[in-house]
C-alpha cells in the first residue's frame, strides 16, 4: 500500500483489500454515479454518502488494485467490514483523491 499514493488499505473476511485512486477508478466512479467527485464530496457534507454510491467507490478502487469481483463477493466485504467502516473508507479514499493524505 502507497499512502502517498492516496491508497486506503482495509481487511475483511480474513484478506486485505487496497483501494487505489487511479485515473480509470476515478472516471468510473463519476461515470457510475453521473456525477463529479467534487460534487460527491461537497454531498457528504449535507447528505452523507448512500450505501450504492459506497458499493460504487469500494468496486472501483478495489478494480484499480486488479481486483475483479462479482457484485456477490463485493456485498459479502462490504457486510464483513460493516456499513459504517464502509463509509469511512469510501469517504478517506474520496478525500485523498483530491487532497494530500495525512502519512
């Protein structure tokens, strides 16, 4: 893991998983969701983020770190690391991809 890199590393049902935010996961993402990650952002602040947009982040960084997995699997981690570390870690992966992260 490259916390410079803006890499957020987590573990669930026994394994680590990174999210790296690439170019290629940062476009899917927008494209996905239809909206920019600065738009994301600013609707944490007023609206948090929705479990779909969170399964949408965690997909996508997890593809970036060559990571293929069925919508199955990527429930079953999402529900292994639970809804609100979900959150956390979608939230840190966002921030970082506009900010310098804290090393």
């Amino acid at each position: 893991m490259n916390k410079i890199r803006g890499e957020v590393k987590f573990k669930a049902n026994k394994s680590e998983y990174v999210l790296i935010p690439t170019f290629n996961a940062i476009a899917a993402i927008e494209g996905e969701l239809e909206k920019s990650i600065i738009r994301i952002l600013n609707e944490i602040e007023t609206k948090g983020l929705t479990l779909l947009e969170q399964k949408v982040i965690i997909k996508h960084g997890l593809k970036a770190s060559n990571i293929e997995i069925t919508n199955e699997e990527l429930i079953e981690i999402i529900q292994s690391v639970g809804y609100i570390n979900t959150y956390k870690y979608s939230c840190e992966f966002l921030s970082n991809i506009i900010a310098k992260p804290k090393i």
